[in-house]
C-alpha cells in the first residue's frame, strides 16, 4: 500500500466514523459495524482509532475498544517487515 492510499484509507475512515456518530446522536439509520471494522480491517486503522477518540464513538464496545488497536498493531507488524 502506498503512502497515499494509506492517507486516503484513513482520512475516508476517520470521517466515516464520525458520520456514524452524528447518525447515532440523530437516531438515524446507521452504518453498520462490520463496515466500521472493515474499513479499519482494509488499512485505516488509525484513522479509525482517531474516529474513536475525537468522536468519542464506539470507545464502551469491548469489539471496538479492544479490536481496533489490534488491528493497528498487526498493520505496524506487517509494515515493520515488508519496510526490512
């Protein structure tokens, strides 16, 4: 993944999870999270952890709270091997 992908993936994820946010605070209808993950899954990790911290969004979700920062780790694990 190039480093402009990677910026787009998590610039697009972090504002997903706030449109997510403002759905829920509306009572809208909302996207739903196997999306949420899978854009994190799919590189934006860290945007999704952002997304999580400013919008103070899905922080209490033990899937969220605890998957999200492993799936950053695993992508810092893979890029610290390819990067060698």
């Amino acid at each position: 993944m190039t480093f402009y992908a990677f910026c787009i993936i998590n610039i697009i994820t972090f504002f997903v999870y706030g449109l997510d946010k403002l759905k829920a605070v509306n009572h809208w209808w909302r996207i739903p999270e196997w999306v949420l993950l899978g854009l994190a899954a799919a590189g934006g990790s860290v945007g999704a952890y952002l997304g999580m911290m400013v919008f103070r969004h899905k922080t209490l979700k033990p899937l969220f709270r605890l998957g999200v920062p492993v799936i950053m780790l695993v992508h810092v694990v893979v890029a610290v091997y390819v990067w060698k």
